[in-house]
C-alpha cells in the first residue's frame, strides 16, 4: 500500500511542478495563470487527501475542506475581475 501512496505523491508533485512552470512562464494571460493556480491548489488538496488517507487521521478532512472553499472563491474572485477588466 505504501507503493501506490507514494506514487501518488510523486504524481502530484510531478503536476505541481508543471503547474509552477505555467504560472511562470512569460506571456501567459491572466486567466492562464489562475487556470494553473487554481490547479495547483486541487492538486495540493490531493496531497493533503493522500497524506490524510495515509495517517488514518479525520482532522485533516476540516484541512480539506477549508483549502477547498478557498480555491473555489478565489477563482470566483479573480474570474469576476477579469470579466470587468474585460480582458
């Protein structure tokens, strides 16, 4: 079982890492690099769901669920931003 765990991480590391390279590429649009954050931030939610599945612990699932929200809105946010900049 520690196999494929640590697969997983190594595949969402991997995704991450093409992430951070999107989000810092030159000449990207905004809404290109939200895409990529936003991204970023689901991966990171499942790092977090693997790490919780893996030390068997639920409090982490409050950690999952705030990191959640957070991305939601903050694509929301951003999305809103760009449609009245009208880019």
């Amino acid at each position: 079982m520690t196999g494929v765990i640590w697969a997983c991480y190594a595949v969402l590391a991997v995704a991450v890492t093409g992430y951070v390279a999107r989000i810092l590429r030159p000449g990207t649009s905004l809404a290109d690099r939200m895409v990529a954050l936003d991204s970023m931030l689901v991966a990171f939610v499942g790092i977090l769901a693997v790490f919780t599945a893996r030390t068997g612990r639920a409090d982490h699932a409050d950690a999952l669920l705030i990191v959640s929200l957070l991305a939601f809105l903050a694509t929301v946010t951003v999305a809103r931003y760009i449609e009245r900049r009208g880019t």
